[in-house]
C-alpha cells in the first residue's frame, strides 16, 4: 500500500472473519479497522472501547464518539458509518480505501460520494491468513484434541451399546440415537469452550448423502458417519475431523469401499507440499479410485461415488483456500488444510475419513491421530 491507500474493514468480528483475524479481537458490535502502512486503527464505541484498548491488536484504539462528532459539524447531520469513514479518512491522510468483496455498497457508495476511491480486493482479503503462524498451529492443535476425543468418547457409546434383537443399539437401558450421540459431543466440547453445529452421526442410508445429519436409531452392522468441525470459542479456531464406523460386522462391499478410501487419503497425503496444485490432487484421487471400481456416476437423477472435493484449507473459518476441488489454488507451507476422500453409494451406504495437515516446507504433518478402525 501507499502511504494514501488503507485497508477498511466495518463488521462485527464475531461474524467476520477477516476482521477477527485482523484485531484477534472478539465482539459482537460493528466497529471500523482501518489498517495503513504505518499503523493499524479501531474506531469502536464506548461500549467495547476498554476491552478493545486491552485484548485488540491495534497501534490505536479510537474512540467513535469522538470521529461521529467531527462527522456531525463537517457534514451538518446525524452521521453514518460512511460520514465517519469520510472524516477517518481525512484525518489519517488517505484518499483510497481497499474493502474485501462483502463489504457494504451503500457504505462504498456514500464513502465515494465524499470523492474517496473504494476499490474491492478479492479473498483472501489478507494473504497472510492462509499461512499460519506458531500461535495459529498451536490453536488448532488444541481444537483437534478436544474434537478427537468428542469423537472417540462418542465411537465409545456405540462400541458399549448392545444389539438389539432387531439390530438397533442400545445403551444403558435406551436406543443409542443420533440425536443422543450428537448431544453428548457437543456437550462435552462445549465444557471446553468448543462450538459444534451441523455435527453428522448418519447411520445406514442416511450416509450415502454426505450432509445429512442423521435421526432416529444407530443400527449395527451399518455404516455411521461421524463428522464434527467445531470452532474454539476461546482461540477462534476450526479444525475438520470425520471418521466412519461400523458397530458389529461390516458388510464386505463396504469393508473393501473403506479400504479404497483410506487407500486414496494416503495417496492424496502423499502429494501434500509446497506448490502442490489442489485441481491436480483432487483429479488424482477421483481417478485413483476410479481405478479401484469406484465409478462416479448418478442413479435415478442421485450422485453416486466421489462427488465433493477432497480437501480445503481451514482456519478462522471452517473453509478456507486452498480448495482441492475443481479450480487451480496451490498450496504453501503454512496452509493446515482438512482432506476427506469419500465414497457414497445408495446400495452400500456412505464411506468418509477426513482429517488434518499442516503443509511443512517438505511435506505434510498429520495433525490427526484418531484411529481408523472400520468395526467397533
């Protein structure tokens, strides 16, 4: 940037991940960052201002009563957001203002009016977000903990969980539900300050569609999806962690469709590293198991097969580039990415393993140790 040009950001950092990157600063109230080459500034009201002054990462922390005033005698009205940018502006010596690509357009219009240029940076608005620092890994090592053993105290119930006459589980005297296996892990990570939402414990055919949820009774001898991505309330941090399991014996269709799965997450780990062409992995894993009989294909307007990407970045937020998908992203050391090879099948039911890597100057490290055994 020139000493004219500025970063401007104007959301509520609970909901806006660029912003809580930003300021690492949490709060539910809109406020305005404004980042130049010499310094970062918040202008907040005084209802977080005291907070801000100590947890935010900022050079200054501003008050906005103080900018809403001189907006108020330039403008001769009740100012906007758009008034009190415009004086910002004016006071910091800058004539242009980069916004990231949700930014307001009715905010954008009113701070041109006032004859400032707005220009709108495609994502990654910050660069540097994609490439985590020590305390970033260190944060999603500790989200990955707590989500393995939510998970792991969940595959738990369902290895205790008796068979019932008809093949559904139970447990301490009542059928084991998704609903209730859900509950208990996201009970437990909400004791360590860890939010989950849309966590999967799918079971039978519910698991040929890769986003169901999951209802009613666990049954053996079935598959069961289980897929939790939560976020650290007290870091800020995701991490992206699938494991599917079969309580008694698994069928021998789904028991080699499993194997092709955990056959394709090494191959793709293997191609993990710096300059690694997510397009070219995801192509490589689709014609990998295509190559083991697993064809891609639709039956009755349904998909069948691998039909989703194969991995994403994560960090502040649950996706982030790079994507292994469709599109060239590449990756860099830094990025911790999530890769989940899937097969889903209406005939066998759905196959999924996700877990996470840190992408190192040579590899990849596996930050995942949660153990993939198909039968509990």
């Amino acid at each position: 940037m020139d000493g004219q040009t500025g970063l401007l950001l104007v959301s509520a950092s609970e909901s806006n991940a660029n912003m809580f990157y930003a300021t690492r600063f949490g709060s539910s109230s809109t406020f305005i960052y404004l980042e130049t080459a010499e310094e970062r500034v918040i202008v907040i009201g005084n209802l977080e201002i005291e907070r801000a002054r100590e947890g935010a990462q900022a050079d200054r922390v501003l008050p906005l009563v103080q900018y809403w005033k001189m907006a108020q005698e330039k403008h001769q009205k009740p100012p906007g957001t758009e008034e009190v940018v415009d004086v910002l502006m004016r006071d910091l010596g800058l004539s242009k203002v980069i916004v990231p690509p949700d930014f307001s357009l009715k905010f954008a219009d009113g701070i041109r009016s006032y004859g400032h240029t707005v220009e709108v940076k495609l994502e990654p608005f910050f660069e540097r977000r994609l490439l985590k620092d020590e305390l970033e890994i260190a944060a999603v090592r500790e989200t990955v903990r707590h989500t393995e053993a939510a998970i792991s105290g969940a595959i738990d119930s369902i290895r205790r969980a008796n068979i019932s006459a008809t093949g559904i589980l139970e447990l301490d005297g009542e059928q084991l539900t998704s609903e209730r296996v859900r509950r208990e892990m996201h009970q437990y990570l909400i004791e360590r300050d860890c939010v989950a939402s849309h966590t999967i414990v799918s079971c039978g055919s519910d698991t040929s569609m890769p986003h169901e949820e999951g209802h009613g009774p666990l049954h053996a001898n079935q598959p069961i999806i289980i897929d939790c991505n939560p976020r650290s309330a007290s870091n800020g941090y995701y991490c992206d962690i699938t494991r599917t399991i079969v309580r008694g014996t698994a069928p021998t269709a789904l028991q080699r469709q499993y194997e092709a799965v955990l056959e394709a997450q090494e191959f793709a780990h293997g191609m993990l590293k710096p300059g690694a062409n997510g397009k070219e992995i995801h192509a490589s894993v689709t014609e990998f198991l295509d190559g083991r009989g697993y064809k891609t294909h639709q039956v009755a307007g349904k998909p069948q097969g691998f039909f989703h990407a194969t991995g994403h970045g994560f960090g502040i937020e649950a996706h982030e580039r790079p994507h292994f998908a469709l599109k060239e992203e590449y990756a860099q050391a830094g990025n911790i990415v999530a890769v989940e090879p899937a097969l889903y099948y209406s005939d066998t039911g759905g196959v999924r393993v996700e877990d996470d890597y840190l992408i190192t100057d040579g590899d990849a490290e596996q930050l995942t140790t949660l153990d993939k055994a198909l039968e509990v």
